[in-house]
C-alpha cells in the first residue's frame, strides 16, 4: 500500500459508489475519556409469549403467526410499499418533481427461536436463511426492478424486535444506493471489460492487508474506502450476478462465513454487535437480462460500533455537512477483526465453566 496511508490525513475513494471518505488515522492517538465497560449479556427465552415474531403469536394486523419450523416470511403488516400505484403519473412543477412508486415489504424471521441471533445459528440453519434470501429475491425481481434483502440487528440501528428476523422491500425503481453501484460498475466494465468487484477482491487476495475471512468461494474484507469503523464487504469468488445463481457448495460456504465473520463481530465487543446489512445484485426486473455483466453480488455490513459494545461512531458534523471521516484505519479494523476467535464468547464461557 501506499507509503503514509497509515499515519497522516488523507482520503480514500470509494470505487463502487465515487464517494469520497476522509481519513485520519493519528486522531486514534487522541485520550479518550468515555465508558469502556463490558456489558451485561442478555439472556433471552427461546420463546416470548409477548414477541409478534415467535411461532403461534399474534401480529399487530391481528394476523397469527404459523407454528413455524423453519424460516418465515411474512408481507409486513406496516408496509412502506405498496403493490398498487395510489399516486397517477409523475409529477413536475418547476423544481418540485415527483413519480408514483409501487413494491411489497416482507419480513423474514430466521428462526423459530426467540434466543438465537445469525452466528449462533448452525450452519445448516443458516443455509436455510440464504435459500429463502435467493428466493425471495428470485419471486420478487420477476415482477421489481429492484429487491432489496436487508438485516437491522439490535436497538442502536432502529431494530424493534430481538428476534432474529430481516427483512426484504421491493419496488420498480432503482433506489439511491444501487444506482450510484450500477453507474460505477458499469464505467469500470466498459473501461476494463471486467467487472470492478472482481478486479477489486483480486487485489485484496494479493494484498491480504483488509482481508477479515477467506474461504474457498467467498473473501470478507474491510473494504479499502470503508466508512464505518468495522465495516465489512462480503463477495463471491466467482462472477455472480446475483443471489439465486449461487451454486449449492457457493451456499454452504456462505454459510460458514457468515457465521464465522459474524461470531468475530460479537467476540470484538463481546456483545451482539449491531449492524444493518443488506445484499446487493444486479437490478431485476422483465427488462434487465442483457445490461447486468458488470454486476457482481456482495453484501455490506454497517455496524456503528466503534470502541466498546456502548460507544459507536456518530456520523454527524462534518459528515453530514461534508464528508464522511474515519480515526481507525480500515487495514486496523481487518487486524483487530482477524485477531478474534472464530468461535462465539458465550461458546467460550461455556466451555470454560
Ligand atoms: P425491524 O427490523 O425494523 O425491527 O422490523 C420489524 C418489522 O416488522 C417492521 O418493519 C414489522 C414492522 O413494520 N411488523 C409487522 O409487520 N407486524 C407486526 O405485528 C409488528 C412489526
Ligand atoms: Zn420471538
């Protein structure tokens, strides 16, 4: 890497979206004065009779949730998409410019225990949350351009509900975020005639410096332009537009990074660490098939975390009024990620005891 990057102010471009970040790694010298204490682990049922996402309970629509084994999907009872258009056409007056938008909202609970979060899932649990992630993603991306799966773990990120659910919003246009992915990859495609993602995690393979977790057909890495201080990219080995295209031995394999990558969450903090993840694949959609070679899938992690399971990174300030700004270098954060266990702290404990 390039001589300085970890010692004096500079900024780092963020390829897949143009965005720029600032970076200020000798800030982390700085005297900090907050709480560092370790939290109290919560310990949860692994049945609520109070939870509307437990198996057999009642929703707030007044709808009853099925006896559940295995992964439910639910159409979310407070939907922020609607499948009907209630708005005629698009509108513009000067300045002021407005289009209908139509999609659907699903929630996924991921187990039928209240107890459990994704790293204390089995992997073949896990599994069974990809297969219904691809799916959904396959049933929906016929009929919306674009089909957002998401996860917002724990209450810091606005999550209202400890059971292990996501969620999955669909709609007919393409939103902020995938937009500025689409316009960038597709430069790098047409420059190089090769997609930008995979170009990029062949780098990180040779450079190993942000590398987090590597397995036969996934690399997580602390990306090079990474935001929030242990923010991750998750992306397949292999040229994969998107989620249903993945093989059975492409599955299996993310489930044990999944779960590997997330226990090392936990363990850093010794805490369910909060994050909101989400996947991002080719936009879907009836007209979309020729125009998505430049698309490779991945997933991002945001978690707000920054220095104990109590103190996250605020993006405030400057960062709302001009840039996003980071103290801990990325290639810091892929240290301290890789230098946690593979295997979950309350494991840890259990085997102790
Ligand atoms: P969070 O990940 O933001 O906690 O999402 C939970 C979702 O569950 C939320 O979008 C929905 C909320 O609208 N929900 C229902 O669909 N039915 C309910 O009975 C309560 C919550
Ligand atoms: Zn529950």
């Amino acid at each position: 890497m390039m001589d300085g990057l970890a010692d004096g102010p500079h900024r780092r471009y963020n390829a897949l979206t143009g965005e720029w970040v600032l970076v200020s790694p000798h800030r982390t010298r700085r005297p900090w004065q907050g709480q560092q204490e370790k939290p109290a682990v919560e310990q949860r049922p692994s049945y609520d009779p109070a939870c509307y996402l437990c198996p057999g309970n009642e929703r707030a629509g007044g709808m009853t949730n099925p006896d559940y084994t295995e992964p439910f999907v639910f159409t979310n009872d407070f939907a922020a998409l609607m499948p009907d258009q209630t708005v005629n056409g698009k509108y513009q007056e000067g300045l002021l410019k407005a289009e209908p938008s139509s999609g659907t909202c699903r929630v996924i609970c991921f187990s039928p225990r209240h107890d459990l979060t994704l790293p204390e899932m089995a992997p073949a649990d896990i599994r069974k949350v990809i297969d219904v992630w691809a799916r959904e993603t396959a049933d929906l991306g016929r009929r919306y351009k674009w089909v957002q799966v998401f996860e917002n773990k724990g209450a810091v990120m606005g999550c209202s509900n400890p059971h292990p659910h996501g969620q999955v919003w669909a709609g007919n246009f393409l939103p902020n975020e995938p937009a500025k992915e689409d316009a960038c990859q597709r430069a790098h495609h047409h420059l190089h005639q090769s997609p930008l993602l995979m170009d990029y995690a062949a780098m990180e393979l040779r450079e190993q410096e942000r590398i987090v977790e590597v397995n036969e057909h996934w690399i997580a890495v602390v990306p090079f332009w990474a935001v929030w201080p242990f923010e991750t990219l998750l992306m397949p080995r292999r040229h994969i537009h998107r989620m249903p295209d993945l093989r059975d031995a492409e599955r299996n394999a993310l489930s044990q990074i999944l779960k590997s990558l997330l226990t090392r969450y936990d363990n850093l903090f010794s805490c369910s660490f909060p994050y909101s993840m989400g996947w991002h694949g080719a936009p879907t959609g009836v007209t979309r098939e020729a125009d998505t070679g430049h698309w490779q899938l991945h997933a991002h992690f945001y978690p707000p975390l920054l220095r104990s399971a109590s103190v996250k990174k605020f993006m405030v300030g400057y960062e709302m009024l001009a840039e996003a700004q980071r103290d801990l270098t990325p290639e810091q954060a892929a240290s301290r990620l890789r230098e946690q266990s593979s295997i979950h702290f309350k494991k840890q404990k259990e085997s102790v005891s």
